[in-house]
C-alpha cells in the first residue's frame, strides 16, 4: 500500500468514525438524561438531511438562512420528539415501552419522509466546490483528498468540543447533569427536569441535523441514511457504553477499520465491523472505557 492511498483512506475513515461519534455522543447523552437507547437515532438524523436538503434545494434559502431555519426545525423536531415518545411513557410499568416507542418512531420518520418528499434519492452539493461546480479536492504530492472528508472532521471536532465543555464547564450543563442523576432531587431544589431533559434533546437532534447536513453530500439524501446508526452502536459499544470519549474512540475505530477493509473486501465491510464488535463483546465486554451510567428517574 502506498503511502497516498494509506493517507486518503486514514482520512476517509476518520471523517466517517466522525459522523458515527457523533451519534453515538447523542446516543449516551440520552442514556444518560433519560436512560433509554433511542433506537430512532438514525432516522431523526435521515429526516433531519431531508429538511436541510427541502431547504436548499426547493426552497433555494441563503446559507445564512438556512442555517438559521434549519437549526429552528431541529429544535422543534427535538422537542416534538420528546413530548411524543418520551414524555407520554416514562411512568410507564413496562420500563422497555419507551424504547420500543423509539422503534416504532424510526418506522414512522422513514414513512413520513418518503410520503413528504418522495422515495428517490436527492442530490445535495459538497460545501466547497470547485469552478465546475463538483466537490472540490485537496491535492499535496501525491496525496488527493476530497475536502467533504476533511470538513467533517473539523466539524466534528469543534462539535463534541463544544458539548463536552457544555456538560463539564458551564453552568446550564451542571444543571442538566444533576438533573439526569436525580430528578427527584433536582426539582426538589429548583431544578426542573422537564427543561433540562428538553434541552438534552434539543442538543441532540441539532446534532442529529448536523450529521446529516455533512453525510448526505457522500450518501445522497435517502431513507436508508439511518442505517449509519448501526456502525454508531458499535462504536458506542466498543468504546465503552456511557462513556462520551470511550465513544468517540470507539467510533473513530469503528471508521478506520471500515475505510481499510473495503481494501480487500469491498463487499464485506459491514461483516469486519461486526465481527470486531462481536470480539469485543466476547473479550472485553465493558468497552475501552469502563464508565457506569447511574439510574435515572
């Protein structure tokens, strides 16, 4: 292997270890707020490609518009998301309605989005392109990147940065952390749950829009886009449930193993990270990082 085919699929698989990381942070995030896995991960960001794609393409919005607009709509969507899953059932007898509510939820947003915007794929623009207009390409040597991958990256840096310190150094984030150990006692003391527990899914479905505005220039904008929530799992998996670093750890490895194993089989990538997954459950089924996640109320 040459080293320019070394570094671009590095890249590449970084990038996508990017997008798994930060499904997997909204993945924890949740567990951590709530204590349910949200099985609808994948779909909310897949619909939330679509209205940034409806934005852009149909409605022809300014960037800075559309930025706004679109951040509005996740908000809206992370809050429609909560009042109908979450709320209604978290008192219920049944502790797993909730989840299976996610899984009827992930259903229900690829009909909704096949039934709004149809079930053909839709096109969207990389964000820098070149003087034909196609995606644009970082070359030095012998070494071609496509600057998609790269700003993904940068992104996805710059987001789990932000989130991490909202949740360890600012003080709406301690609020939310207390909030999530213990509601009982948060209220008692002037915290209500209800905002902190809406703001997680606010912070989570805007990151949910995020990774679907940066993947669908790769994968088109389509309904199977929430399948990416799989590989997120395994990352979560592997790099250690509940732990937002073991995470993203787990995901970047999750990406490069990906991105290396389509060198000899191509057709069998999904089969490799399984099958890591599967090693790291029968060897070390605590992850990368041991973390545990206390029960939530």
């Amino acid at each position: 292997m040459d080293f320019s085919l070394f570094v671009s699929l590095s890249v590449n698989g970084i990038a996508m270890g990017m997008i798994y990381a930060l499904l997997g942070m909204g993945l924890i995030l949740l567990v951590r707020a709530v204590g349910i896995l949200n099985f609808a991960q994948g779909d909310l960001m897949m619909f939330c490609a679509y209205i940034v794609a409806w934005l852009y393409l149909d409605v022809e919005l300014p960037p800075i518009a559309l930025i706004f607009v679109a951040s509005l709509s996740f908000i809206i969507m992370g809050i429609i998301f909560m009042f109908s899953i979450y709320w209604p059932l978290r008192k219920a007898s049944y502790p797993q309605a909730t989840i299976i509510a996610t899984m009827g939820a992930s259903i229900i947003l690829q009909e909704l989005a096949v039934q709004i915007w149809g079930s053909q794929p839709r096109n969207m623009p990389t964000i820098i392109k070149d003087e034909a207009g196609k995606s644009s390409v970082l070359r030095f040597g012998d070494v071609t990147l496509q600057w998609q991958y790269i700003i993904i990256i940068l992104v996805g840096v710059i987001v789990i940065f932000l989130v991490t310190q909202l949740f360890d150094k600012l003080y709406i984030g301690k609020l939310m952390q207390a909030a999530a150990q213990n509601s009982y006692a948060a209220n008692l003391i002037g915290i209500p749950s209800i905002l902190t527990i809406g703001l997680t899914y606010v912070i989570v479905m805007t990151v949910c829009g995020i990774c679907g505005s940066l993947v669908s220039p790769i994968f088109m904008v389509r309904t199977t886009l929430g399948t990416l929530q799989l590989r997120a799992f395994a990352g979560v998996v592997i790099g250690g449930f509940g732990s937002i670093p073991g995470a993203v750890v787990g995901c970047l490895l999750v990406g490069i193993v990906e991105s290396f194993s389509t060198m000899a089989l191509a057709g069998y990538k999904d089969l490799v990270v399984f099958l890591l997954l599967i090693i790291f459950l029968i060897f070390r089924p605590q992850g990368l990082v041991k973390s545990k996640i206390e029960d939530k109320a």
